[in-house]
C-alpha cells in the first residue's frame, strides 16, 4: 500500500529531515507538507500547502491520510506567552481534532524530554515519568498541557493510533542560524563556535542533557509511521552531554561553577531583551530528566546513527559557517541581517 503523510511543521529542523526521509521510502507515495510559509525546497514525493495551524480548515487537508505527523511548534516570543499558547496549545489541540474529524488512522506528535517532571541525572527515566513538565517555562508548560490533552483524546478516539515522541535536544547543521536566532539572539557572534577562541566554559550544577541529530529523529518518526505501535517513546544518542563534553567540543577549560550568576546574567539579558531564551527555559534544562530509550530500541527498531557529540559537532559548525535551508525557518539569514532580529524586539515578536 502507498502511504499518504501529512507533516504539519514541513520546513523546520525535524520536519525538513522528516519529509527527506519519507521521500526516500518506497511504501509512501505521497507526503504532504504544511507549513504557514510555503518553502523555496522542492523534495521527492511533496506537495506543499500553506496553512496556519490556529485559523486553517485541517481536517479538509488531511482528508484521506494514512498518517498525520505534527511537528509545528513556536518557540518565540518568550516575553509573549500568550502568542505561543495559542499556536502551541490551541494549534495543536485543532490538529488533534482535525486528525479526529478526517478519520485519520494513526496521529504521531512530537512531544519532548521537556515535558517531563524534574527527574534524575544519575540514572535514566523510562516513558512512565510523569510528564508536568517545569511550569514555570512556557515550552515545557505547554508540552506537559498537550500531553494530557492526548490523555483525552486516546480516551475518545481509541480507534486512533496515536504516538508520543519525546526527544531530547534535536541539532544538524542546517537548523544551527535558526537555533541561534531562537535562542542565543543576534549579539552571538557565530565565530565564538570556533573551537579554541572560548577559553573557559562553565560546568553548572545539573548540566546533563541528551542530544540527537535531526536525521535520526526522523528516522524514528518514520519507524512510528509504520509500525503498529502507540504510546511514547524516549529520543536520544549517547554519550549524555555534560559540561566537560562540551568543553573539549570547544577546546575550552570547564570550570565547576554554581548556576545561581549564570542564571542572574541571562535573566538580567532576557528582560533587557539582549537574548531570546528566558531564564525559565535555562531553569528547565538543568532539570530534566536523562532518559532511557530502550523502548524505542525494542519496539520501533530505532538505533541512531549519530552521536550526541556528533550532532552536536554539526549545530557548532553550521554556526560558524550560517548554514541553512531555502525555508522560513531555516533561512541561513533574515532579509536585513541581524539588524532585522533585533527589530523583533528579541523575544517579543516571532
């Protein structure tokens, strides 16, 4: 049978590598993709539609799928949580019920490490973790809101196979301008990711995360898109990135230091709007859990072929060479530069 794919979210980091590999595969004959920008990206098998989540009639455009993957997520404006609540909350409960109303067989969302509770780094956590996230950050806040609206909807659409995906943080080097703009800002100068011109890196209390490169993200998604499988599953490559880790990716000195400055300075910048990623989301990271994917081993059959340092090698040198993709998002620049990011007001406009 040839599978039709809708991808909600076509042209970002995940969604691009996403849409390759379905590209790629000789059981789906048709993919659609749905972004609110429709891309300069021609891709095998891809037929484009422009849509925004919040306003659009989705059930009219995924009428007649196998399979709808929804990976549209808005990161920015931090100081406007209200704006990422509605394209988040709202967008993504009318793409569950869209999927609902078209009578859609299997939905696969892209959840995240983010929305699980505080939880260990001394030992990994299985897909049973409650999933409150930190509410105090928007994105984990939302993420854990969506993970009990899926709670709902599997309770009253058992007919639908529904899949959780929970990944940690997801690179490749054409995602690293859109990652910068997104998090870092326009003050970052992308030789800073030169290894060997940042001498001393911080090593902060909880500073463990995992990492995975977009392609073997996608892969996992397109595992969910075949297998009849449901339920979460864990997203990550080994080794789990810590402070030393990332200094010698920089060939920098880690130096053991408390969170507490750190956290004041990037406050301090975030409310000057000098950088886009709030205090709350650093919060966030220095809580979440490390996760154990042995289910997404045994039952997708997903084994990455990318290491975190590997991925991580890749975010850092798309930022010293600006690489990119000819999509909105992963434009490797705004039309008037980095003068234009600053003109969003740094976290106060998307």
């Amino acid at each position: 049978m040839s599978l039709r794919v809708v991808v909600v979210g076509a042209t970002g980091n995940v969604g691009t590598s996403l849409v390759e590999r379905l590209g790629s595969d000789p059981a789906v004959g048709t993919i659609i993709g749905v972004a609110r920008r429709p891309p300069g990206w021609q891709a095998p098998k891809t037929e484009w539609t422009s849509a925004d989540i919040v306003t659009a009639d989705l059930a009219e455009i995924f009428a007649g799928a196998d399979v709808v993957v929804h990976l549209a997520w808005l990161f920015q404006p931090t100081h406007r949580p209200l704006t990422t609540w509605r394209v988040n909350v709202v967008g993504g409960r009318r793409v569950f019920a869209a999927a609902a109303r078209a009578g859609v067989p299997a939905l696969v969302y892209a959840s995240s490490v983010g929305a699980y509770s505080p939880g260990p780094k001394d030992r990994p956590v299985d897909e049973s973790w409650p999933t409150d996230g930190w509410p105090i950050a928007g994105y984990t806040r939302e993420k854990a809101y969506l993970e009990r609206v899926l709670d709902a909807f599997e309770r009253q659409y058992p007919q639908t196979r529904v899949v959780r995906m929970r990944p940690g943080f997801i690179f490749k080097r054409e995602a690293a301008s859109q990652q910068r703009r997104l998090f870092m800002g326009p003050l970052l100068p992308g030789g800073l990711a030169r290894a060997g011109l940042v001498p001393i890196l911080p090593d902060l209390p909880g500073l463990r995360f995992q990492a995975l490169h977009s392609a073997d993200a996608a892969e996992a998604y397109r595992l969910a898109v075949h297998r009849d499988v449901r339920g979460a599953f864990n997203l990550a490559a080994g080794p789990v990135v810590d402070g030393a880790l990332l200094a010698d990716l920089l060939r920098a000195r880690s130096v053991r230091l408390p969170s507490g400055p750190i956290r004041a300075a990037l406050a301090l910048a975030w409310h000057l709007h000098l950088v886009p990623a709030s205090p709350h989301l650093f919060d966030a990271v220095l809580r979440v859990p490390i996760m154990d994917t042995t289910r997404a081993s045994t039952e997708l059959g997903w084994t990455p072929r990318h290491t975190a340092r590997e991925a991580l090698g890749e975010f850092l040198q798309g930022l010293r060479t600006t690489d990119g993709m000819p999509t909105a998002p992963l434009t490797p620049q705004l039309t008037g530069g980095r003068l234009a990011e600053a003109g969003t007001g740094v976290g106060e406009r998307p």
